[in-house]
C-alpha cells in the first residue's frame, strides 16, 4: 500500500491503542505506526504480526525529539497520554499532553497552516472491575461490588475494546467531527445496579457498597498516595457533576456504531468476578 494513508497510535501496545489497531488493520486502508516504550516487546510483537502494514517504533511520549521523530508523515495521530507510569507523578501526564500537541500543532502549521482535532472521551473502562483483581466476598459466597461513590450515583461505563471501532468511523469521515467531543460510553448505570446485573448474567448473588474515604485508600494501599486521591477525587466529582458534566450528550458515541452494555459485556467475556 504505497499509497495508504499513515495513522501514528500512541501507546500501541495499552488497552485503547491496541483496540485503535485492531479496529484499523481490519479496514485494509492505511499504514499504521503504533508507538510504544518498548518496541521489542511480546505485546508489541503480537501487534506487529497482525499486518504488514503495522510499523512498531519504540517512542518516549516525554521526549520532544521521540514525538517529532514519531509523528513524521502522519496523516492522522491517535494521541493518549499515560498516567501509570509515573502514578506519584501525575504533572508528568500534563508534559506528555503538552509535547505531544505542540509537536503536531508545529508541524501541522507548516504543512497546512491548521490543526484538525478531535476529542474522543472515554468513559470508565468496564474492564476496570476485572482488572482490579478478585471481587470481595462476604461469607456466604456473596460478591462485593465496592466503590467510593453513592450507591444510586450514575456510573458511565465503556467496553474499552469499543473504542477501535468508534476511531475507525471516525477516521473514514474526519472533516464531519472536526473540533467536536465525542463521549464513548456504552452504558449510564448506577453502583447499586451493576451487582443487580451482574447476578442477572451469572446467577452469583452480589452485592453493591459505598466505601468510605478510609476504606478506599486501605483496599488500594499499594497505589501511591497522588494516584489514591485522583481516584478518589474522580469520585467525587462523578457524584457532584457526573462523569461527563451536565451538559454534554454521553451518547453521541453510540450514533456512530454500536457499544456494549455492561450486561453485553458481561456475556462477551464470561467474568464472574474472579
């Protein structure tokens, strides 16, 4: 595909990355440069093997001469910035962000005097429950649901595999969202009501708990203190605002293609809460 346009995809080998690959190699339309820390990986591999369109180049999103080097000749970026590998260092995360619009905001000046962007907006992953570890149980078997947020608060949740697909609709008609926010969200439920579907799927009684701030920061001691209280924050603002403000259509994700429900999510995978 000599021709083909390039796609550049920051952090490859992480959960939305991929699922943008993925989504991507499926069309048979572009070249795609998938950036990662380390280009030499088992993950990165697998990624490079899906196509021979898929270029893996190993790129530190904190160094400026990585990201222009990286960038070159894109024709389209999928930017995201990763607040993990530094977690007690989150103004690191801001750095990231700002290298990373600088870079294309200056090259895209001089290719084209402008700057197309477009904001996609992810909800909570689902995939967060899984990936948290076992679910708690209380005596008789019963699984805990737990979070530090008001049981009957709306919870905005998103199968994070969904987010190739809304990338890909995207990129086939770029000019159409240009400047807008675009919220991937598959599903608005409550705590109280995850645990509720949750036993509906499996047939495991569960239940759903509100924890306190000292229960909160005593289940997730292993996490630096600065990643504790962005979480917790999080939180709290959910329970004030909500997730996406009080403004904007959470839906309009969902205009695009289809997105999982938790409940849809929950058959997909087969998790039962271990």
């Amino acid at each position: 595909m000599v021709d083909a346009r390039l796609i550049t995809v920051v952090g490859a080998t992480g959960a939305q990355g991929s699922a943008v690959v993925r989504a991507l190699v499926e069309t048979g339309k572009y070249k795609i440069r998938g950036l990662t820390r380390d280009s030499s990986s088992e993950k990165a591999q697998i990624l490079k093997r899906l196509s021979d369109n898929i270029d893996m180049v190993t790129c530190d999103i904190t160094k400026s001469d990585d990201v222009e080097r990286a960038f070159k000749d894109s024709w389209a970026i999928f930017a995201v910035t990763d607040p993990w590998t530094n977690p007690n260092q989150l103004e690191l995360e801001k750095q990231q962000g700002y290298i990373m619009a600088d870079i294309v905001s200056r090259y895209h000046y001089k290719k084209c005097r402008s700057l197309k962007t477009i904001y996609v907006e992810l909800a909570m992953y689902m995939q967060n429950w899984r990936n948290a570890g076992k679910l708690p149980k209380i005596d008789d078997g019963t699984v805990i649901f737990a979070a530090p947020i008001d049981e009957k608060v709306q919870l905005h949740l998103v199968d994070i595999d969904d987010i190739g697909p809304i990338v890909r609709e995207i990129l086939a008609d770029p000019d159409k969202f240009v400047g807008q926010d675009i919220c991937v969200c598959g599903d608005e439920i409550s705590l109280e009501n995850l645990s509720k579907i949750f036993t509906k799927v499996t047939g495991i009684p569960a239940i759903s708990k509100t924890l306190t701030e000292e229960e909160f920061r005593t289940i997730t001691k292993q996490l630096p203190k600065t990643a504790q209280d962005n979480i917790f924050g999080m939180h709290k603002w959910i329970e004030e605002y909500g997730y996406y403000g009080k403004d904007k259509d959470w839906t309009n994700g969902q205009k695009l293609t289809k997105l999982n429900t938790f409940e849809q999510w929950l058959r997909k995978t087969g998790w039962e809460g271990k």
